[in-house]
C-alpha cells in the first residue's frame, strides 16, 4: 500500500511541475515537450488509480468522481498543449 501511494503521490506532484517548469521555457517545443510530460504523468496517476480500486483501497464512486476530474484536467491540459504550439508556430 505504500509503495502505491508513494508513487501516487509522485505523479499528481509531477503533473502540476512539469506544467510550471513548462512556463519558465522559452521555446514553444521546450514548453511543448514539458506539457507532454504533465500528460504522460496524468495518465499515470488515472493508472495508480485503477489500482488502488482493484484492490479496494478507493471505492468505485471515488475512483469514478476522480476520473471525470482527470479526464476534465486532460481536455484542458490539450487544449492548453494546442494553443501553445499555435500560438508559437
């Protein structure tokens, strides 16, 4: 349980860093490429969280209500890559 949690935890940090270091790059493929961290780490977490619901550390209403929050935070996270490399091209 703990080592899942560690690493839970290591991703949702990894998420809002990466974005934060992406605003301090000056290139767009810099800021690019850090957003599609934050997104590889999103993924991670939604996957921590599938595991956590399998072995019954989570119920299915939380892993449900963290999901839709998850797949929210993605569309933005897409949007927010899109608008970046337009805005730089």
């Amino acid at each position: 349980r703990y080592g899942l949690c560690s690493q839970l935890g290591r991703s949702v940090n990894s998420v809002g860093a990466n974005i934060a270091e992406s605003c301090g790059r000056f290139h767009y493929k810099d800021r690019t490429n850090f957003l599609y961290h934050a997104r590889a780490s999103l993924y991670e977490t939604m996957h921590h969280l599938v595991i956590a619901n399998k072995l019954k550390y989570i119920s299915n209403k939380q892993l449900s209500e963290i999901s839709n929050d998850i797949q929210d935070l993605n569309i933005r996270l897409n949007n927010y890559i899109a608008s970046t490399k337009n805005n730089n091209h």
